[in-house]
C-alpha cells in the first residue's frame, strides 16, 4: 500500500490555452481540485510555493481553505523557501491551517530552488548572517521553525496583560500538539536528507537532486532514502518517519491523453546545472499505456523505497482534466502494483 497524493505548482497565464488565466482562478482552482482528489480517494493535496512569479506562493489561506472544504485528504506544501520565512510568525499561521484542517496538515519546507529575482528573500527582510550562505540562513529559519513547534513557553509575560496570562514563559498560539510531527524536509542531497533525519523530519525528495554519483535519478533516490533511513535509526527517533518522491505519470487512456502526453514524453533523464557549480538530474516523466505504465513504474526504485507518491499534475489544463488523471492512475495501475 502507497499514499497517493497530487503536487500542483498553480500555474496561472493569461493565454487561451490555460484553464487558470488569473491568481484567482489558480487558487479557487486548486480548492475545487483538492475536493475532487478527496472525492476520488487520493490521499494527499500538496502545493508548491514560489514568489515573484504566477504561480502559488503564500501557502497557508490555501491550505486553510482546503482544510475547511474536505474531510479526510492530507494537505500539504512541497515545498515552503524558509529563505522567505519568519518562523514566529509561519509557526502561528501553520498552527491555525492545522487546527482548522483537524490535524491534517503535512508541511514540506526546504532551502527553496533557483528563483525568479536575484536573492529575492532580502525584499522579504532577511539576510544571512555574517559568514553564513543563504542556504545556511534557510536552515536556520527551519530550525527556529522545528523549536516554536515543540509549543514550549519563552516569552517573558507582560506583568500588567490586557488578559489573563497562564503561569509561566508564553508560547505562540495557536499551537497544534502534533504539527511537530507532521514537518517534511524538501532534500537535493544525501547529506540534507541525513541533517533531516537527525532533526526528526520527514523526507520529501523531488524530481530532481544533485547529481552526486551519475547514475540514474531513481537509484540516486533509492539510496538516498536508504541514507536517510540509517540516520533516522541511529538519531534514535520513536516513530517511523514518512517518505515522498515527486513523479509526473500519466495514463494514457483516452484521446485526450494522447494528444496532451503521448509524443515526444521524456523517457530518459536529463542533466543541467542549477548554478554554475551544481550539477542536477531531472527526472523522466512516464507517459504510457496503462500495462506499459506498471512495467515501468515497476522499475522505479526510488517509488518502491518511498511510502508516499506524489503525481505532479498540469493544472493548467483544468480541473475536470487533472481529477481524470489521477482516477486514471487510482483505477488503472494503482491497484496492479498493490498501491491500492
């Protein structure tokens, strides 16, 4: 058995070819998607932030939203800059998306990607310290983030409130006690996945990670999860931790599909450089008739590694459109694979 879940970037463009031509129906969009997952049995919603571009960037009025709209579904990030982040102030918004969705939320946050501005997190206020890169001042802001989770008191209270305050140091309200729990780590590297084990993160792995030994992505995937795995063990952490990779797949099932998806599919990885020193592979995209699909998916092992999948899905091309891809994947090579 696998959780299955979508990964939505929200796209949005002003052209006729796009079903979202404006923010607004990005975000209403991605409710009515959401919904339409829950629906079908999916298990997880998950949303990409990005800023200073048409994309979806402020997480959590989404994931409240969602929350108040569904059920059952997880509903999730993957994932959120920390670059970008004042953590007092993320740890009281994620505490209200949590408490509204009952507990459901599953944030994936990470150092972030390339961006669309040249350091764009300084127009947000921060700036690493001195001697510290960018990424360290994202991993900082994480760690900060982890710590207002654990919900204990460090504000010295006002001795004359406007309100009565409970004894001792205040915490940050509203707390959810299991958030904490629930915190994913977006990781390019072997060594970041093994730093997010030790602080007690669940791992979320993309499709693309630095490439470090040359093989194929999904290998480079399988043993970073194993990695993972291993620092977990020796941390010394009660529970299991989860597990996500990111995939595009589609089920060629009807003329449609074909027309969208069944030329010219990336069937191989591919390589390029994130910044002049960082060398990256980028995930293939499985476009195939359902028997072809399963054999191949069969194949990935970084999929077989993980216990959580997420599809990433065009949302451009509409919601109708994007629930009939996932019923394709739950109803079509799910179950051959025993994911369902």
């Amino acid at each position: 058995m696998k959780k299955i879940g979508f990964l939505s970037f929200g796209h949005w463009a002003p052209s006729p070819q796009s079903r979202t031509q404006s923010a607004s129906d990005a975000l209403l969009q991605s409710i009515d998607l959401a919904v339409e997952a829950e629906r079908l049995g999916m298990d997880g919603a998950y949303f990409r932030v990005h800023h200073f571009a048409q994309q979806l960037a402020s997480p959590f009025p989404l994931l409240a939203a969602v929350g108040a709209k569904t059920r059952k579904i997880e509903i999730g990030t993957a994932v959120i800059d920390m670059r970008y982040e004042n953590p007092h102030y993320m740890a009281e918004d994620a505490g209200s998306a949590d408490l509204i969705s009952g507990g459901r939320l599953q944030l994936g946050i990470s150092r972030g990607s390339p961006e669309q501005v040249i350091d764009g997190w300084r127009y947000f206020g921060y700036q690493p310290i001195e001697g510290e890169t960018d990424e360290g001042m994202g991993r900082r802001h994480a760690e900060a983030f982890l710590e207002l989770l654990r919900g204990k008191g460090f504000a010295q209270p006002n001795p004359r409130p406007m309100f009565a305050n409970p004894p001792g140091l205040l915490r940050l309200e509203p707390y959810s006690a299991t958030l904490r729990d629930r915190i994913w780590w977006g990781s390019a590297s072997n060594a970041t996945a093994a730093w997010a084990a030790k602080l007690g993160m669940n791992l979320q792995s993309s499709t693309l990670k630095f490439d470090e030994t040359g093989e194929p992505l999904h290998i480079q995937q399988a043993a970073q999860i194993r990695a993972y795995r291993t620092a977990w063990k020796d941390a010394g952490h009660k529970r299991t931790p989860r597990i996500s990779v990111s995939r595009s797949i589609f089920a060629l099932v009807d003329d449609r599909d074909r027309r969208y998806f069944g030329r010219g599919s990336q069937e191989e990885d591919k390589i390029g450089f994130l910044d002049e020193n960082t060398r990256a592979i980028f995930g293939r995209s499985y476009a195939a008739e359902p028997d072809i699909l399963v054999e191949q998916l069969r194949e990935d092992g970084a999929i077989e590694e993980a216990d959580t999948l997420l599809l990433t899905i065009p949302n451009q091309l509409g919601v109708a459109y994007n629930a009939h891809v996932m019923e394709a994947i739950l109803t079509t090579v799910a179950p051959a694979l025993g994911w369902r």
